[in-house]
C-alpha cells in the first residue's frame, strides 16, 4: 500500500495550463504538489525543500527537460523523475531514461494514466527503500558475524593454549608411570593407562588442529620454516607416529620411495603432520588387513615439484563427496567418524604453503588415493618459498635482509671440495646452534650452505666470521680445509630488490 504522507511532488513546466493541470492531478490523487516554471526555478526549490519526485517537462527555455534531469541526478540521486515527452518529439525515449529519468509519460495524458504512473514510481521507490533498509541491515548483520567470528578464533586460541599446559603435564606423568617410575603396575592398570595416554596424545592433536585452524581463520596463515630433507626419513617419521594404529587393525605401511631421489624443500614437521593426516585417513576406511602405500609419480613438467601418490585400499569415497574432502568441518557420508573434519583441511592448506597442490581420487569400493606436490630443493624453489617472501617481508617492516654463503676450500686442489658425510652432518648442527631458530639454512648436500635471515650486513658479517672459526678451531672439517664465506645484504648493497635477487642468483648454486 503507498504511503501518500510521504510524498511531496514538484511539477515543472514553462505552460502554466499544463502546469496547473499536472498540479491538480497530484493532488487529486494525494499527493503534495508544489511547482516552477523553468528547469532553474527547480532547482532552486530542490536545494532549499524535500521532494521526493520530480516531474518535468522536456521541452523548456533557459534549461530544458535534459538539462534538468542531469542536473538533478548528479545532486540528488534519490529523486525519481518522471519526463512529459511531447508526440513526434526529435529525441527517444531511450534518450529520456539516459538523462536520468526513472519513467516518463507521453502527452497528452489522462488522469488515469498519470495516476498509474505515479503510482508506479512510489511502488518503484518504496521497493528501493527496502532494499536500501535490507542491505544496511545485511551489512549490520555481517559486521556482527565478522565480530563474532573474531571472538571465535580468539576463544578458540586463547582455550586451545591455555589446554596445552596441564595436558603436558598429564602426558608426562602418564609416560613416567607406564615407564615404572610411579611403582609396580598390574596389567589391568598398564592397559588403563596406555587407553588414558593414547587419548590424552589424540587431544593434543586435536590442540594443535584448532590453533592452526585459528591462524587460517584469521588470515594470519600457516608459518612454515623450510629446509631440504630427504623424503624417504620424513615419511619413517609419521609412519613411527601411527605405529600402534596400524599394528592394531593389521593394516600394512608400504613404504615404496627411492631413498636416493632428490631432496625436497619443506617444513619438515609440517609435512610429517600431512603424512600423518592422510594414513591416519587411510587406517580409519581401510579394512582390517587392508594396505596403504606411498610411493611418486615422477616430477612436474618444470621439474620442479616431485609428485607424491598416498593410495588405500579402503572404502573409497563417493563421487558426491569428493570434490568437499577438503572442506573444513565436512565430515561425508560414510556413516564412520571423520574426527574434527579439520585434518584435511588444514593438510591442504600445508601443500598450499608449499605452493604445491592436493587431489582426492577415488572409486566407491576400490580405495582412495591422495595425490599432491612438493618443492624440490632447486634454485627457483629457494627464491618462491625463502627469499623473495622474506625479502618482501623486510621491504613491509622495514628491516634489513641478509644471506650468508658458506663454502669449503682446498687450497692445494685451489677447488670447492666436499665433505664426507660424517664431516657434513657436524657442520650442519654446529651451524645451527650458533644461529637463530628463526633464520632459514639451506644446506646443499656436502659443500654449501646459506643462511638466510632478517639481520644487516655487519652482523652478516660477525655470524659469517664466528661460523667460520668454530668451524675451523672446533675440528668440524678436515685439517687443512678453508672455511670461507661471503655475505649479500639489503638494502645496503644494492637499493633495490631486483638487483638483489639477480646478485643472489650469481651466488645460489647447486653443485
């Protein structure tokens, strides 16, 4: 129903009779009329009163219809304007509607037909309104989830820390009893303990989940520290975790990766949270007796990432759930527990990190694999994941960036030489007690390694000096053996970051 109280109608036209006319009109049907005579008078009585629609016609002196309706549309967008257009006029109609107005109506005109226009504009405008009203309310609303989904991640955090505390702690007397160190226990007891202690290790991980789910939810993302590794250990590492889950439903781990395939650039502890994500996946839809292998499907087209295959022989997913796998809290229709329904997720957000990618493959009845990729440690790797994002990162926060290369030197052979491996691996943790746990080493098998870090040139040079002697005097290399190294930072030798990153170029290397 229109609410008539609401309207107050400004006629304009240079013909008083049209004028008085239109005016009668309105206010037959109950609206205000007010009117003027030319397009400046308008806008004169629309700066300095309310009107909530204007009719105009085009055809005037001094400013006419077009002029008007131009006008009023640039100050006063929320006026609904309706044009009189004369028969057999030069313009169109489509004209009219691009000057601004919202209808227009032909003369001559009856009252019937100004009344179903006019009625139509307030029907038009009373809808706008309520759109208006919704979407502020809509807005309102969705700043109300937005703050409530804040307090969310902050509770979840803040609980999600404050549990991790006295669950230590009961984990570790736990293991003290079941090691003998609170007495004698009876079989009975040692079994209620071992059910207490696998189930305390499950919240734990259910811990962890959440605050990783509440870094995502934040937007502050994932921290991941890469290194190189060998994928074959970091695999043995989640397999060890899952042990007593896959001996209990006799389910087989075949571990078939070729222990000398190159070296990947990952979050060691990360990737083994995705491993164990995925078989302990496996082990919940795969039968008793069923296997789960792991093994790769070569290297990508750049030879860059290496692609990992992770297979069952479990249920398989149905089609209708594979493409939501990894959708947070989604849980399928499998009728069996999926947990929290965040191991997936959170799994996928760890190969995004790695700027690799996840896929679910999967038959009803014949198994499920999960395919996904991993940075191999090449060149182009080290500059995507290490260096360009903390160099962007020392641009944003305004600190100094710097990388350390240390090398080994023969000075009779006057040639880079490298070292056994016994050699190499007390190296490696000499270099890394001496150093930061934030900063980033990159070891390239038995004769490089950089040091990456937020720190400026000098004390690049200091850690580079320091490394250099512990290394030497503390017997870690082979007598006669030159440790040398070079330090590259930013922005003190170069200004900007292009020719810093074409400098770290000359000095990366894999031999």
């Amino acid at each position: 129903m229109v609410d008539v109280e609401t309207e107050r109608i400004l006629i304009v036209d240079d013909e008083s009779i049209i004028l008085d006319m239109v005016a009668s009109y309105v206010s037959h049907i109950g609206y205000e009329a007010m009117t003027a005579k030319n397009g400046r008078e308008a806008l004169e009585r629309l700066r300095s009163e309310p009107f909530t629609i204007l009719i105009t016609d085009i055809k005037m002196p001094e400013m006419d219809g077009f002029e008007l309706m131009k006008a009023v549309r640039s100050e006063f967008p929320d006026i609904h304007i309706i044009a009189m257009t004369g028969h057999g006029a030069s313009y169109t109609f489509t004209d009219v509607v691009e000057s601004g107005a919202t209808d227009y109506v032909p003369k001559p005109f009856s009252l019937d037909e100004m009344t179903a226009k006019l009625n139509r504009v307030v029907r038009e405008k009373g809808l706008l309104r309520d759109v208006k009203q919704k979407s502020v309310e809509l807005e309102k609303a969705n700043e109300d989830l937005k703050r409530l989904d804040n307090l969310k991640s902050i509770f979840v955090s803040s609980v999600s820390h404050e549990l991790r505390t006295p669950l230590t702690v009961i984990k570790e007397f736990i293991s003290l009893m079941l090691e003998g160190h609170g007495g004698t226990l009876s079989e009975d007891q040692r079994e209620y303990l071992g059910i207490a202690h696998k189930n305390i290790l499950r919240l734990t991980n259910l811990i962890d989940t959440l605050l990783d789910f509440s870094r995502i939810e934040s937007g502050k993302g994932l921290q991941l520290k890469f290194e190189p590794a060998r994928l074959m250990e970091v695999v043995e590492d989640a397999s060890m975790t899952l042990a007593h889950a896959l001996e209990e439903k006799r389910i087989t781990l075949e571990n078939q990766l070729d222990p000398d395939m190159p070296q990947v650039l990952i979050d060691r502890n990360r990737l083994v949270e995705v491993l164990i994500n995925l078989i302990n996946n496996g082990i919940k839809f795969t039968p008793t007796g069923g296997k789960i292998t792991i093994d790769t499907r070569g290297v990508t087209e750049k030879r860059d990432y290496l692609k990992v295959v992770l297979s069952d022989t479990g249920i398989g997913i149905p089609p209708e759930d594979l493409p939501r796998v990894f959708d947070r809290f989604y849980q399928g229709q499998t009728g069996i527990s999926m947990g929290s329904g965040l191991g997936l997720a959170i799994t996928k957000e760890i190969i995004e990190g790695h700027k690799g990618f996840i896929q679910a493959e999967s038959r009803l009845g014949s198994g499920t694999s999960f395919v996904f990729t991993l940075p191999l440690l090449v060149v182009s790797n080290i500059f995507q994941l290490l260096i360009q994002p903390m160099l962007e990162e020392a641009e944003k926060d305004g600190l100094f960036f710097s990388m350390v290369r240390i090398k080994f030197w023969d000075p009779k052979m006057k040639r880079e030489m490298a070292l056994s491996h016994d050699s190499w691996g007390d190296v490696r943790y000499a270099i890394q007690k001496m150093v930061r746990s934030v900063d980033n080493i990159v070891p390239f098998p038995n004769s490089l390694i950089y040091l990456f870090s937020f720190i400026d040139e000098k004390l690049a040079r200091e850690i580079g000096e320091r490394i250099q002697v512990k290394l030497t005097q503390g017997g870690y290399v082979p007598k006669g053996t030159e440790v040398q190294f070079k330090t590259y930072s930013y922005p003190q030798e170069v200004s900007s970051k292009e020719e810093f990153l074409k400098g770290c170029r000359q000095l990366i290397k894999i031999e």
